[in-house]
C-alpha cells in the first residue's frame, strides 16, 4: 500500500513514499509568480505611504503667493479700517488699497510637500527655502511679533506725516538715536541729543517734528553751515555744522538738499488728531505709503483720487520717503485680478516691477508722499502725472 503526504508551506513538497517509508521519487513545485506578486504589492504599499507621508507632512520650503488687499478707505467686519478723531474726517469714494504677500509655511514648519508640489506649476508662486528667510534660531513666536511691531511702527509714521502734511498740530521731541561715522555730525552731535532748533543765514526755525527738521534741511545747500541747538542732558548747546550732499541712488537721482548723517526719532508726540486702524493679522512696514494717502485724503477737503482706485506699496519714514519693500511682483498680481490700473511703488523696487509687469497696468515710481500725493491727484483730475513710470527706470547696481 501506498500513501501520498502533503506538506505546504512557502514552497510546496511532494512526496511518494513506500510501505516503507522510503522516499521513491521527490520533486519540489514552487511558485515563483506568487512570491514575486506578494514582494511587489509590499513595496508598492510602502511607496504610496511615503508618498502620502511626503505630500502632508511638513518641508524645508516656503511658499510665497498672492495676498488679500484691504480698501484702507472702506469697512471691514462693519467698521472703518481707519478712524479718525480730534479732526473732521472728509470721507472720500476714493479707493487706496493695500497689498499683500501671503506664505504658506513659518520658522518653525515650511509648506507641505503638496502644498509644495502644487506651487512648482504655478506661475504667481515661488519656494523659497525656510532657512533663506528665518534663522534657525528664530521662533514663529519672535517673527509675528516682529511683524506686528513693524506694522505698528508703519501706521504710526503714516498717522504722524500725513497730520503734519494735511497742517494739524504735531510736536515731539526729536531725538537723534544714530550716527554716520562717514557724516557731518560726527562727533559734533551725540545719542539722545534733543534737537529744537535749526539756524541758519541768522534766522532760527524751530523743530517741533521730523517733518519740519527734513523739510528746512532740504531747502538748505549742501556744504553750508548750520547751527542745531539741542538738549544734551540738562544743558542747550548749539552744535555748528557743515552739511553734506545726498549720495547719488541706484537710479543716478541725487535727493536735493543736505544731510548732517543722523538718525533720529520721536518721543512724547502730542497732537489733537488721532487715528485708530482696524488692520488685524496683518504684520510687516510695507501699507506705510497708502496708510499715508489715507489718512491725508481723510483729513483734506475734496476726494485726492476722485473716484478713483489705487492700489500701492511701500514704507514710509518720517520725512516723507517711500522705501523699498519685498514681494512687490505678488502685489502687483493681486492688484491686477482686481482690476486696479494703477499701482503706486517705491521707485527702488522697479527692477523687480519690470521683471514681473502686469498687462494694462501703470506702476508709477515713487520716491516720496508728495510724489504719489500727485499722482492720485493728477489721475483723479484726468491728467497724466509727472511722475515717471517704473518701465521709465533703470536701476544700476554699481551707482549709490
């Protein structure tokens, strides 16, 4: 008699056995198609969870796109995104929007790899590594609240120059915080000086806020000698000085004027008009210049810009310049989806507005508040303004 036993395991055994026991014959079937299939579906089960894991978790990069813009003339959630007080507000139609760049991703987590992957086929966003643009040492914590001080500070300038500009009271002490050791005020003026008057050709003017310090030294010849009384300590000195002449900016434009090389700032500020903004989770400088226009078409009878809508970046200081922010190719994206025709930017920006330009959209080059003030005024009267076009600009690295 004979019996046939099975055995299956990975490989299968077949054997034929005597009475016996004796193996007769042993032949050995595997099943290559089996184990080759099973080892196939495992490291495809293994690639979609990396895959997966890679797409939701968080990368190295950033991603920079397109922001919201905010009617700083209208209303947001039913109240006015800028309020003013102690002054007669002339509310205007016109429109002065603010832009932004949005990122995807903080110090402390870049973007999603999907959110990355998805990026790379769109024309209006970039990556930009996490490390490119945070120290590693910098928490998510310290940047916003970075941007929220910076933001402050920029709708601080803007309350304070456009008061003085529209011709409301505004008195400070300005206080000289730093000093160029290439300027004429080196070791002629020193930190926290108090400066209070200016004489020059024997008449003295007194200083009762940046805006008049810069606007009597750019009525002054270079190389000429003033004399700044200031309050050092508990003492008033009168500190002689040789002015100096703008250095020449990228642009070959040379500001008119004289510089003494100080920083200054302004404490105790006191003024009978006062603003309030109603801006929240927006961080950063760069609404300086249209915070400005603003509230200086707020606080002057008639409409700047008519009916007109404008859209505009860039910081703004306490004499009255426009500086140069970044992103400016994400602003002008957003501007032009909303149909604005014209965009105000800082003038030094305009390498990148010609990279990057927008069909049928102006984009005028600014260098101070009283150049976009004539713009939006010429505009708004159906003129064209003075003011050159950034496609007008060419910048060069090897002047300033």
């Amino acid at each position: 008699m004979s019996e046939k036993s099975f055995q299956s395991e990975g490989n299968s055994s077949v054997a034929d056995a005597d009475s016996d026991g004796a193996f007769a014959r042993k032949m050995e079937v595997k099943s290559p198609r089996k184990t080759k299939k099973g080892a196939k579906n495992g490291s495809l089960f293994y690639f979609l969870v990396a895959t997966c894991l890679a797409l939701i978790m968080p990368g190295a990069y950033l991603i920079q796109e397109p922001g919201p813009m905010l009617n700083l003339s209208g209303e947001i959630n039913g109240k006015n995104i800028v309020t003013i007080d102690g002054a007669r507000d002339h509310m205007s139609s016109a429109k002065f929007y603010m832009t932004t760049v949005s990122t995807m991703g903080d110090p402390d987590f870049g973007a999603t790899g999907g959110a990355a992957l998805l990026a790379l086929f769109s024309p209006n966003n970039q990556l930009v590594p996490v490390r490119a643009m945070y120290p590693k040492e910098v928490s998510t914590k310290q940047i916003d609240e970075e941007n929220r001080q910076m933001m402050q500070s920029s709708q601080d300038s803007a309350a304070d120059y456009a008061i003085y500009k529209a011709g409301y009271r505004i008195e400070g002490d300005v206080v000289v915080y730093a000093i160029d050791k290439n300027g004429p005020g080196y070791n002629r003026l020193m930190p926290e000086d108090i400066v209070r008057t200016i004489t020059f050709n024997g008449e003295t003017h007194k200083i009762p806020n940046f805006g008049e310090m810069t606007s009597l030294l750019d009525k002054i010849p270079p190389k000429s000698t003033i004399v700044l009384g200031v309050d050092r300590g508990k003492n008033r000195e009168n500190v002689d000085v040789t002015t100096q002449a703008w250095a020449t900016d990228p642009t070959g434009y040379v500001r008119k004027g004289s510089r003494i090389g100080v920083s200054v700032g302004v404490k105790n500020l006191k003024s009978d008009v006062k603003v309030k903004y109603a801006v929240e989770g927006i961080g950063g400088p760069s609404a300086g210049l249209m915070f400005t226009l603003a509230i200086y078409d707020r606080l002057t009878e008639g409409n700047l810009g008519k009916a007109e809508a404008f859209a505009g970046t860039g910081t703004i200081n306490g004499s009255g310049e426009v500086g140069p922010i970044g992103g400016i190719r994400y602003k002008m994206v957003s501007a032009h989806k909303k149909g604005i025709k014209n965009f105000l930017a800082p003038v030094l920006n305009c390498d990148e507005v010609n990279a990057y330009p927008q069909p049928g959209m102006n984009v005028w080059a600014v260098r101070t508040f009283d150049e976009a003030r004539q713009v939006v005024d010429a505009i708004g009267k159906g003129e064209t303004p003075k003011v050159p076009q950034c496609s007008e600009i060419e910048i060069s690295p090897q002047r300033g």
